[in-house]
C-alpha cells in the first residue's frame, strides 16, 4: 500500500518480473525503460474442470471444459488451448458460466486413431498463473454391418458368383473393405465397392451338397469387425 520507487510509483526493477500472491491498493504500475511489472492474481486459485470422454472415430465431437476459481466464480472470456495425442486441435474462449467449447472434427480423431489418448488443456495468460489438465479421450471404431444370405447354386455354372453387403452404423455403406468367404477349407476374398457391394468369385465347387460357410470382414482403422454364417448349396 502507497509503496513508491525510484521509477514507477509502486515497484522498480531492472529486469521483467512476476509478482505473487500480493494485493495492492493505491498504486500505480508503470512501464518504465521498456520493463513491465506482470502482477499474477491467485495463481494457485484456478479450477480447471474437464472429464474424461468417448467418442467414434468416424464423427464430429464437442468438448467442454469449465474455469472457474475456488470460489466456484466464473472466470469469463479466457481462451483455452487443446491439444489431442500432442497435437493442437484449436481453442475456445469461455462464456458467461466459464464453460469453453471446441468442436473435434471427425478427421481429428481419425488423425489421433483409435484407442485411448490424452487431451491436454491448456490455460496460460497474463494475470492469472497457467494451469495445464490432461483427460483421457476413447476414441472407439464405428460397429459394421454385414449382410449376407444362403444361397443355391446350379453344379453346371462354373464361376458361382455370391455378394454380400457392407454398411456402417447409420446404414451407410463402407467401401474399400476387405471381406473373406471360407467355403470347405478354402478362402475367397473381395472388396467393397462404392455401394458396399463385395462380389465373391466361388470357382472351385463342383461337388453337390450343402457347405457352411463364414463371411468376415476382419475391421480396419475406422471399422469394427463383423462375421456372418451362411450356407451355399449346390445342386
């Protein structure tokens, strides 16, 4: 209180500095020979309030995060930095309630890759002391689903050909997957096209008879895998 100094009317000193856990009352702090003075507030009063989260792979995300002190007050119009598996996914500033929003893009958590990863939050400004929280991110495959019958087929045709349908959760089909048919010890494979068709070429059947059969898609970065049971009948 009413501190004075050789320069400047409350504190002077030859190099930047911080100045913790104080109060001032009838000061006035100036810049003097390009030298400021950064007052920090509370530095060990901050509460950074975020969760652990889930999300699918293949779709947009929001993450909210909330600043306050230990009072529980607000602490409004400060910008957050998040960053996913060490890499910066942007910043949001918080509101009126101290809540900050960001928005992780699909390709975000596509970049980060299923699994569990880290989700740094960071908040570093002048005035108040930084504070850094880091939250676990889930980031799950999306479910897959297969559609496949039984089919008959005549002995006389030679190439017997069997498809079968691929589409992700929202019905959607998922192109460019890898399936697997197994028929009496022997594997067939195909792939997914743009409407999530996969067309088998089954080329090596010529004895009558009813074969169980398995087709799978084994999953991939994105996909869950999935299995279904069929019977191919020739006759």
């Amino acid at each position: 209180m009413n501190n004075s100094a050789a320069y400047g009317s409350a504190i002077y000193t030859s190099s930047n500095l911080d100045v913790l856990n104080s109060s001032f009352e009838n000061n006035n702090i100036s810049k003097t020979d390009n030298v400021w003075v950064n007052i920090i507030q509370n530095p060990d009063k901050i509460q950074l309030i975020g969760k652990n989260v889930v999300y699918t792979i293949n779709y947009d995300g929001t993450y909210t995060v909330t600043l306050k002190d230990l009072e529980g007050t607000p602490i409004v119009g400060k910008t957050i930095q998040f960053v996913l598996n060490g890499k910066n996914i942007g910043s949001a500033t918080t509101n009126a309630n101290g809540v900050a929003t960001i928005k992780i893009s699909a390709n975000a958590l596509k970049a980060a890759k299923a699994g569990t990863k880290n989700l740094k939050i960071n908040f570093n400004q002048k005035i108040y002391a930084p504070i850094t929280k880091t939250v676990k991110v889930t980031i799950n495959k999306e479910k897959s689903k297969l559609t496949a019958s039984s089919k008959k087929y005549n002995l006389r045709l030679k190439t017997k050909k069997y498809t079968v349908v691929l589409k992700n959760s929202k019905n959607k089909a998922i192109k460019n997957a890898k399936l697997t048919l197994k028929i009496k010890g022997k594997t067939y494979k195909a792939s997914t096209n743009s409407q999530g068709k996969a067309t088998f070429k089954i080329n090596k059947l010529y004895k009558k008879g009813t074969f169980a059969s398995v087709v799978k898609f084994a999953g991939n970065d994105y996909y869950k895998g999935v299995s279904k049971k069929v019977k191919i009948v020739i006759r």
